[in-house]
C-alpha cells in the first residue's frame, strides 16, 4: 500500500484512476479546484485538498498530507477549441500547474510524476497509427502547453533526478463498468456523451462536424480509448518509473469513424440519434489512431474493454442512470 497525489482527481480521467488507486488498496489525495471536476466525483476513500495547482498554498496544503509514492498529474484546461480562443490562458495555466506540483514534489523528495499528456502534441500526423517517433508539431495551443509541459518534467529530471511517465491520450470515453464514476463536462464537447445525450433526448440534435474528409466515409476518425483501461495505463507506469522516465502513446489502435460511433450508440442504446452535419470544426485532423505497442510490451498494459460497443455501453449505462451528471447525485 502506497500513498499517491492525484491533481484533478475530481475529473474525469484523474477520478477514474482514484478509484483504481483505491481499488488496490492504495491511499489518494486528490488536489482539484473544482473548477471543472466535481465533488461527487472524488471517491468517499479519498482525501479532498480543494485549491489551484498553481497556487502555492494549496500545493503544499497538498504535500503537507504526504509522503506521496508519486504524484499523478491530471488538472489541465483541455479543450482544443477553446485553445485557440484563449491560447495564453492554456500556455500559462497548463505549465504553471504542472511547474508548481512538480517543483513541490522535488522538494518533498517524491522523484516519480505521471502526466496526462495527448495526442494533440502530434497535429496533423504524417501517418497512422502514430508511434512515439512520430514528430511533435501540436496543432493547438492546448497540445503546445502539454508539449511544454513534458519539457519542462524533462528539466526536472535533470536536474532533481525526477522520473516522468508522459502519457499521451487519445480519446478517452467510457465510464467505470461498475457504474461509480463517470463523463460530466461543462460544456460538453465530446462525441460519445454528445451522442448519448441526444439519443436519450437530454441534449439537442448532434451536429456531425465535416463528411468531406479523406476517410472511407468521410468523418473524421479517433481512437477511442476506455477510461477505465486508461485509468490502468497510469498503475502500469509506475513501476518503470523506477527505472527511467517514459513517454507512451496511449489508445486501443483502431480507429472509428464519427459515422461509426453514431451507429454504435444508436445499436447500443436501441434507438436512433438525431444528427445533422455541418461544417468540418477548426483544427480537427482526418484521423487519430494510436500505436500503444511500446506501452504494451514495456509495461503489460491490455485494455480490457477495447471494443467500442464496450466503451458505449459504459457510457450509456452511467448517461441514462445520471441524466443530471454528477448534479443528480
Ligand atoms: N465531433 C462531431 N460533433 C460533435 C463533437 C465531435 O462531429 O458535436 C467529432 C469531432 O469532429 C471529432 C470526433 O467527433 O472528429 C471526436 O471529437 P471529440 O471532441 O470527442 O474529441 P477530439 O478528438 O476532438 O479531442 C480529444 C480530446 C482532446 C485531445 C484530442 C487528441 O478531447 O483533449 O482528443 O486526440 F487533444
């Protein structure tokens, strides 16, 4: 049993590995303004610190309910789009968060940090799927401040012995098969929740953004990943941390078109879902697709729900039963 720091654990990835961390018996404390993440969301066996990641009370508020074995780093503004509205906001925020956790966990002596990092860092990729070799020319100022972010964990090895795992998501989706956790944005912005909530008549009609890319029929193509398996990718890490700093591409490596998701959620769900199509969304590359064999074969990982009629299911299961999101709990 170890003691672990989860910033932004009252979010949807970060709470989702809270609960893997309890699930093995191990001690969290979540760091979370609650700005995006939600109470609700923060499992009854973990410790709530509310405060910035930035603000160096909170951090040491934090530190101060340590030792920690290590600190995974979740809190991060995420939303592509609104990167590019605000791509000062996204640089600023997203470095300093990371800059002041890691530079407190140094010098708390904690030396293994794993960051949620993206796909976003690789643009409009060469080719797929798209391994750790692939150039890093991130397309958005969100993908920039994660790209920073790495950089500036690399600093901290070199110079506080710091070890990173930087872990680059694809789409995450899905929710906790036990039904204890879930996807509740605001604004939502993601195709899998959007299309639920459609289905399930809670949100307006979808609109499917472009039919006219270079895929097969013409809808952007991503690579779904559960967040459960996601959440896993983080325990798997850990233990390399003791050996040296990683950087892992993290998705199931086959990619769906939007066109496929819909029909997905509407066989899953047993009832259509009302779609139109607009115009293709600013920054969006025709496909995403992961290449996760090094963090297979270096650390084991297996998804265990890598079917997207599995992460639909999930997500479905947790829509339907909390229509509100976590406001309904
Ligand atoms: N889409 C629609 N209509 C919608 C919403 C989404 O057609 O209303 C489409 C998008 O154009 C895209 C696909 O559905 O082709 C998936 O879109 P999401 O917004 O769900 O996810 P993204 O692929 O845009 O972004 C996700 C994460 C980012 C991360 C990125 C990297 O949310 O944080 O993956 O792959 F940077």
């Amino acid at each position: 049993m170890a003691r672990f720091l989860v910033t932004g654990g009252a979010g949807y990835v970060g709470s989702h590995t809270v609960l893997a961390l309890l699930d093995r018996g191990d001690e969290v404390v979540v760091l979370d303004d609650l700005s995006k993440g939600h109470r609700a969301a923060v499992p009854a066996g973990a410790t709530l610190v509310q405060g910035r990641c930035d603000d160096p009370r909170a951090v040491e508020a934090a530190f101060a309910r340590g030792p920690f074995e290590a600190v995974l780093h979740f809190a991060a503004l995420s939303l592509v789009g609104d990167s590019m509205r605000d791509p000062m906001r996204y640089i600023g925020e997203n470095v300093a968060g990371v800059t002041a956790v890691a530079g407190a966990a140094a010098k708390a002596g904690c030396r293994k940090f794993v960051l949620s990092s993206t796909a976003a860092l690789f643009g409009f990729p060469d080719r797929i799927p798209i391994d750790e070799e692939q150039r890093l020319e991130p397309a958005s100022a969100y993908g920039e401040s994660k790209l920073l972010c790495e950089r500036a964990l690399a600093w901290a090895e070199k110079v506080h012995g710091m070890r990173f795992a930087a872990l680059r998501y694809f789409n995450a989706a899905g929710a906790d098969p036990d039904g204890r956790a879930g996807e509740d944005h605001d604004p939502e912005t993601h195709l899998i929740p959007l299309a639920i909530g459609a289905a399930l008549g809670l949100r307006p009609p979808l609109t499917v953004f472009g039919d006219d890319y270079d895929t097969p029929d013409g809808t952007c193509i991503r690579d779904y990943v559960h967040v459960t398996d996601l959440a896993e990718a983080h325990l798997r890490a850990l233990p390399v941390l003791e050996e040296r700093s990683v950087r892992y591409n993290l998705g199931n490596g086959t990619g769906y078109s939007v066109k496929q998701v819909l029909d997905t959620v509407a066989r899953v769900g047993g009832r259509p879902v009302p779609h139109g199509y607009g115009p293709r969304r600013a920054g969006d590359p025709a496909a995403l697709v992961a290449s996760s064999r090094r963090l297979r074969e270096e650390t084991g990982w297996m998804p265990r729900f890598p079917a997207l009629e599995d992460i639909v299911r999930t997500a479905w299961a947790w829509h339907a039963a909390h229509p509100r999101g976590y406001a309904g709990r």
